[in-house]
C-alpha cells in the first residue's frame, strides 16, 4: 500500500506539526550529513517513513552529501 497524503488538517496540533517536522528533519539531515538511515534512526522512525516525509516537504537531501 503506497502512503498517500491526507488533505490539509486544521488545528492547533496540525499546525505546529506543520511549523516544526520540515525544520526538524532538515538538521536532522544536515547533523548526519544526509544519511537517512542515521537521520532516521535519531528521529526514531522508520527509514521509508522518513523518506516518504522527505518527498512529501520537498527537502533536497542531496545538499548535505559531501
């Protein structure tokens, strides 16, 4: 089964998962210079979870490889 996103959710909690998981993810990235697996396994999830969340923010992850 393939993820698909769900429409935009409305609410606080929402909203502060909005502001926060694309920056959170981001350093994550830049602290283990672009290594999911590393990235994935700080943040506590699962490595195709985490590079599901990756496409669906738009983050470039090719900017911290050396």
């Amino acid at each position: 089964m393939r993820y698909t996103c769900c429409p935009k959710k409305t609410g606080f909690y929402h909203s502060v998962i909005e502001a926060t998981e694309k920056p959170l993810i981001e350093k994550t990235l830049e602290t283990t210079f672009g290594n999911q697996i590393k990235a994935a396994n700080l943040l506590g999830i699962n490595r195709n979870t985490l590079r599901s969340k990756i496409r669906k923010l738009g983050i470039e992850v090719n900017r911290w490889k050396n």
